[in-house]
C-alpha cells in the first residue's frame, strides 16, 4: 500500500510560510529601543513584507500556471533563505525592511500555490478539509514564529533569532522538496496572457470579488490586533517582556485547533452562514480586549485568532473551488488582496493608535469586520455544501 506524502507536503509548506511571514511582530518593542524608532516606524518590517506579497502574488500565480505547481514552491522555499540570513546581518532599520521586502516577494510562490495544488490535486469534498489542515500548519508556523523569535530573542537577541528562523526554513525546504509528488493533474496555461484573462474574469465575477474583499477585511484586522497589542502590553501597567509578549501568541494554537474542523463546519452551517457567524462572534472577542484584565486581553485575542483562522480557511476554499479555470491566478488575486490588507492594517491603526490608543485600533477592526459580513450576505451562495 502507497503511503500518500502529500498532506505532510503540504503541512510544512504552509508552516514554513507563515514561519517567515510575520516573524518581527513579538520583536516591535525591542526593534523600536534598538533603532530608536517609534511603533509606526518598526511596524514597517511587517507591512514591507505584506506589500511585497501583495505585488508578487497575482505574478507567482501566473508563473505557477505555466512552470508547474512543485517546481515553483520549492525554488522559492530554497530562496527565502537567503533574505532569512541577511536579516541577521542588517545594521539598521531600513536594511532590515528591505530584506523583509525581499522575504515577502518569496512567499506567494508558496502559499498561493500549495492552495493552487490542493484545488486541483483532492476532489473538491476533500480540498476544503486539506485546506483547513493546511491553514491549521499555516497557524502554528504563525505561533511558532512569534514565539521562538520572542524567546531565542530574550536570551541571545534578535540576530539569533533570524539564524534559528532559517534554519527551520532550510528543514522545510528539504521536507517538501522530497515529499510533494509532481502534480498530476495541473494544465499548464498557453501563455502569461491567458492568465492576464483569467485574471480579469475573476474580478469580474461577484462571488469571487466579494471573496477577495473579506481576505482583505480578515487579514487588516489580524494584523492591525495583532501588531499594535504588543505596544499595549509592553507599556504600563503589564510591561511585558519580549518572551512573555511572543508567548502572548499561543492564542494562534486555538486556530490550529479548529481549523482542520472547517470542513464539517461548512458541510452543517455552509459557507456563507458559517461566516456570518464567526465574524459575529469575531466582533465579542474584540469587546474582551477593551478589558483591562490581562486574561481578558488574551482570552479575546484567542476567539478573534479562531474565528480569523476559520474565515481564512473558507475563503479561500470558496476561491479554489469556484474558480473554474486559472487557480493559481485566482488564488493569486485573492493572496493580493489579502496582503493589501495586511499591508494597510499595519499602517493604518497607527494613526488610530497615536489619536485613540488601543479603542482607536478596536473601532477600526470593528469597521471592517461589519463590512466584510455585509459582502458576505450579499454576494456568497451556497450551491452545495461542502
């Protein structure tokens, strides 16, 4: 009997990717004491990563189309170590956004891919289960990532920290490089026209459009709670330190738990109400955070990881399995949108935050999470469940 490697495969693709992504977010405090720089300037090596991923995204799309899905995923796994190494090396905080920027043009070649693949490679019953899995490793590379750069940080400092980052990446690599079988099902795209077109009958699709929306709406209010909470608790009365503030992310182990579920959740609730709710619910545990106990703080900050991971892991299954031809190009565009609105949600609440503090921030995420629920009822439908 065959051993099937690929959900392996694709585990620590979607871990790696996530490893990278947001590693300097539990770092924010000490970057700003170390470069002297305020909160919106070091939240700059978040967003430069985001923006870089938003502008690659429709790009590595369309390439995957032509080259093939495992060729593509693991040259740019190989890659990222580089920049990984550099950030270790950057003598200040601009050469520390621009390696950042580098990591970000390396990551949708991943992660919009791998969701490429897995569209194609399971039957469309099985790919919203394999994705909620993948969005499951997707979070504990996101814990992972905060937690040990906060630890390895406190005791040797943030350089070390980046070396342990690309060294896990190169495991990475190596895993996925032996264990992703070459797809097998992938028709490859006449040219990068064809995908420019495939490209512009997704936007021109409601369903599809108004899927793009909410990833922006889901990652500008992750990155936005998640990047500015760090100010919160670093300052008085909690005063955090770096370990405790990277330990604040095991709240992200909460969204490695559900996830994998996501496909019996859509198969009771359907999409479009399984949403509704979760961005319901979403919107009880931001009220938990303008409480000022501690526990409080972190158990809101673990409803919204939850629920945000969940709405991830819908949204993008609703992309792979209504895009009818160029997936990698449709992912690719909802992976730009999403950026986009990651990009904006490290920069924005910043202003929020200066005039406001952390209410500011909270209103701001309140916003867009009405919004996206408002797309949601009016543009998603249900054909089938599952």
């Amino acid at each position: 009997m065959r051993v099937d490697y690929r959900p392996v495969a694709v585990i620590l693709a979607g871990f790696c990717a996530f490893l990278d992504l947001y590693a300097t977010q539990a770092l924010l405090p000490l970057l700003a004491a170390t470069f002297r720089a305020s909160p919106r300037d070091v939240s700059l090596t978040v967003s430069a990563t985001t923006v870089a991923v938003a502008i690659i995204a429709p790009f590595a799309g369309a390439l995957a189309d032509r080259l093939g899905r495992k060729r593509v995923i693991t040259a740019a796994m190989f890659a990222l170590i580089l920049p990984t190494l550099l950030i270790a090396n950057a003598d200040s905080l601009a050469a520390m956004v621009f390696w950042r920027f580098v990591q970000g043009l390396l990551l949708p070649p991943v992660f919009a891919v791998v969701v490429a693949y897995i569209g194609e490679e399971w039957p469309p019953a099985e790919a919203t289960a394999m994705t909620g899995i993948y969005m499951a490793a997707s979070s504990f590379g996101g814990f992972t990532s905060r937690f040990m750069t906060g630890i390895v940080a406190q005791h040797f400092g943030w350089r070390p920290a980046f070396l342990a980052l690309a060294a896990v990446t190169l495991i990475c690599a190596i895993g996925v490089a032996a264990l992703l079988p070459r797809e097998r099902r992938f028709v490859r795209t006449r040219s990068v026209l064809s995908s420019a077109r495939h490209m512009l009958r997704h936007i021109r699709t409601p369903r599809l459009a108004a899927t793009y929306a909410v990833g922006f709406g889901v990652l500008f209010s992750f990155v936005a709670l998640f990047t500015y909470v760090n100010f919160l608790l670093a300052a008085p009365p909690y005063r955090l330190s770096t370990a405790a503030l990277g330990s604040i992310f095991v709240v992200y182990l909460l969204g490695v738990a559900v996830t994998p579920a996501t496909g019996r959740l859509v198969r009771r609730f359907g999409r479009r109400r399984l949403v509704a709710l979760l961005i319901v619910l979403w919107g009880g545990g931001l009220l938990l955070t303008l409480w000022p106990a501690l526990a409080a703080i972190i158990a809101g900050l673990a409803v919204t990881a939850g629920c945000g991971f969940v709405c991830q892991s819908v949204a993008t299954s609703y992309v792979a399995v209504t895009a009818e031809e160029g997936r990698s190009a449709a992912v690719g565009l909802y992976v730009t949108c999403y950026y986009v609105g990651g990009s904006l949600g490290a920069i924005l609440p910043g202003f929020a935050w200066s005039r406001a503090g952390w209410p500011g921030c909270i209103a701001i995420v309140a916003a867009m999470l009405t919004l996206m629920a408002a797309l949601v009822l009016r543009f998603w439908r249900d054909p089938g469940r599952g």
